[in-house]
C-alpha cells in the first residue's frame, strides 16, 4: 500500500479538478498534486461537448503531474448532475449456514435483494450503500458478519443516473487517456473529505455548491440516508449579476467573487464599478445593488434545497445541522443567509488535508476532489484486505463490466 498514488478527478460545471494524493507509511493519504483549470464542454455537470471537456481534463491533470512528479494513468471520477435520482430500499433473505452463522455470502445475497427494484431502462444503479442490517428484527448492526441470526435484513440506498450521461463522463476521461477505476456520486465524495463520524452519527446534511448544481446528501448513524441534486448553482448566480447589471458573463463573475454578498449589510453603499457591454461606458452602482440581486436567488436555491430535505424522514433529526461546501459556499454571507432559511446550524465545510499541500486543497471548491482520493484509499483498502489486489488491471474489472452492461442493455 505505501507509495500507492491515488488520484481523484472532479469533472464538474465551471471547473474540472484533479488531485493526487499518495499513501504514506500511515496508510494515510499525503497531497502531492492539485491542477484545477475551467470547465469547457459542461452544462449542470453532464457532459455537452466531449472534446472540450477532454481537452479542460487533459489540461488539469498536467497540471497536477507537474506539481506532484507522476505520471498519472487512473482515477477515481466523480459523477453529478440533476438525471442522479435515489432510493431506499430494503432485502431479507434466510441465513444458509446450518450453525445460522453470518457469512460474506449471506451479506452479498441481501444486498443482492435489496438492489431488486424496478429501474427504467435508461437508468442504471451506480452505488448501492448500506444503511444497516436486522438480524432476527434486531435493527441498527452495521457489520453482520460472524454474528448468528436466522433472518438477515438489509437496508441500503440506492443511487441512479443517467446510462447517457454516465457513458460520456467515462468516454471523455478514456479519451483524455486515462482509465477510471469506478464513478462516484460526488456528494458521497465530498463527504469522505468534509463531514467526521460524529457529524454522521448526530445526523447532518451536506450541500456540496458547485457551479451548475447544488449536490444534497442526509447522513443519520452513521449512514447515508437520502441524496438529491438541484439544477441551479452558482452559474444562475452570475447569469442574474450579468443581466441585471449588462455586463459580460466574465465581468459578473469576477464582481461576484469580489464584491458578492449574500444579505444586507451596511456597508452595501460602497461602490462598484461595472464594465459596459460591447464598447459602452463603464459605470458604477452601490454594493447594496449586487446583493439585491444575489440574495433572492441564492435564497431559492436554499428553499429548494430545505424543501428536498423535507421530503425526507430525517429533516428533523439533523442534530449537527447544514455543512456547506463546494465553491458556491465561498460565497459571503451564505452560510449567514442558510441559517435563516434552514433555521439550524450551518458551517462551511473545508475538506481534511493531513499533509503535502495542504494550503493548495484545504479549499471548499476540492471537497469533491480530496474525497475522492479518499474514497480511492478505501477502494484499495478493501481491494487489499480481500485479497484480490494483484494487479492494477483487475481494479477496472467491475467499472468495465459494469459500463459493458450498461450499453448493452442501452442499445
């Protein structure tokens, strides 16, 4: 396992991230490489242009090379956009073994089960994750193996996307010449790098803000109970500062990020000069202008966001409140305004770094990208324990297998 070098590649809306991380005496993870460039060829994280969204993974994942000194030729991807649905589901099976012990078999059959569930023929299952496991209607186990039972029940979360879009992720990354050990629903991702076991156990809701979609992912346990995305982010952010102030795209972007605030404040009198469109004057406004603008759409987004926890049985049991992360949260006075609407604790959320370049990824914008190289170490981990890491070839066998199902039943 030392030395093993992990890799995790964020493909999303307004930036594509990758970061390399390498496994220390510890069998801990060490930030070695981070390369972030703009997203081209993306809309609410699916996939528009294949060629520029090859060209914008290439360019980052150099970039990242050439800061950490590998060679980089597999990754961890993260998969987003709002076609990713989710369900709760629930399988029982009998125990096989004459002594009723619990085996790995046992364990594989329930969630065998429990995945059973009628899914459209566009949709394919990306994760299936347990939530816990009955023995003999004694809930709350999480690990049944070695344990004695008769009847083994499993309740585990099911994640879907789009085959389409889940297809052209894994085709511009093979294109760019790499080779993807396994999809990752983004939020999950961000979680391994951003929430602690205490947060999970109280109950917590992540929003991982990006710039085409807010990722939504409940943890209550210790499990993840519920995921949703929302298809506005904080592109719609810059679109209404574009319109409402006409000025280009890129000069709204930059005021955003420089003068952005989420809710009023005194000092939103101060000035702010705002390029013209095609040659026109500049001019300046108020600061109290560009909130008026901002507030009432982060606002909806926010509404939306509580209005998706809601639906759930959890929205009351989130004793560790909202953690914002994603680059959208950097905006100022959004965790402020979430507090307002969510009427809970909220904190920004920035991703876990342990060494190497830690000032690099210790940013909100790399939670998805640091957790997914952690969720690589544990992809190994469990690779290693199981004895079936022999050679790096045999880690693509399920993601390869897997996307070979998909178009044939696609097509």
């Amino acid at each position: 396992m030392k030395g093993e070098i992990v890799v995790g590649l964020d493909i999303g809306t307004t930036k594509i991230a990758t970061v390399i991380g390498e496994v220390d005496d510890n069998e801990e993870i060490k930030i070695i490489g981070v390369g972030c460039v703009p997203s081209e060829g993306l809309r609410k994280g699916v996939v528009i242009n294949i060629d520029k969204t090859v060209k914008s993974i290439v360019k980052s994942v150099e970039e990242a090379e050439l800061i950490a000194g590998v060679d980089v030729e597999e990754v961890f991807v993260g998969i987003a956009g709002d076609h990713i649905r989710s369900v709760n589901s629930k399988g029982v099976i009998a125990v096989s073994r004459n002594d009723h012990e619990i085996t790995k078999a046992d364990v594989n059959r329930v969630i065998d089960a429990a995945k059973a569930v009628a899914i459209p023929m566009d949709r394919e299952i990306l994760h299936v994750l347990p939530q816990e496991f009955i023995i003999d209607n004694q809930p709350g186990i999480k690990e049944p193996i070695g344990m004695s039972g008769v009847r083994l029940e499993a309740e585990v979360h099911i994640v879907t996307g789009a085959v389409t879009s889940a297809q052209n992720i894994f085709k511009s990354v093979e294109k760019a010449g790499l080779k993807v050990v396994d999809l990752v629903l983004e939020p999950l991702a961000s979680s391994y790098a951003v929430l602690t076991n205490d947060e999970k156990e109280l109950g917590v809701a992540l929003l991982d803000f990006g710039g085409g979609t807010v990722d939504i992912a409940l943890f209550f346990e210790e499990s993840i109970r519920h995921t949703a995305v929302i298809g506005l982010g904080g592109n719609n952010i810059t679109s209404d500062i574009a319109i409402g102030l006409r000025t280009p795209l890129e000069q709204a972007e930059e005021i955003k990020k420089r003068y952005g605030y989420a809710v009023s404040r005194e000092m939103d009198e101060e000035p702010i000069v705002v390029p013209g469109v095609g040659g026109r004057a500049e001019r300046e406004i108020s600061r109290s202008v560009l909130t008026a603008i901002i507030e009432p759409r982060l606002e909806e987004i926010f509404q939306l966001a509580q209005r998706e926890i809601k639906k759930t049985e959890y929205a009351d049991m989130l004793a560790a409140g909202i953690v914002l992360t994603g680059g959208g949260a950097m905006m100022q006075g959004a965790t402020e305004l979430a507090e307002q609407i969510f009427d809970c604790p909220v904190k920004l959320g920035y991703p876990r770094v342990c060494g190497g370049l830690k000032d690099a990824a210790q940013h909100p914008c790399h939670a998805t990208g640091v957790g997914l190289v952690y969720y690589g170490l544990g992809y190994l981990k469990s690779q290693f324990e199981e004895g079936q890491f022999h050679s790096q070839g045999d880690m693509f066998q399920p993601i390869l297998s897997r996307m070979k199902e998909w178009v044939k039943e696609f097509f």
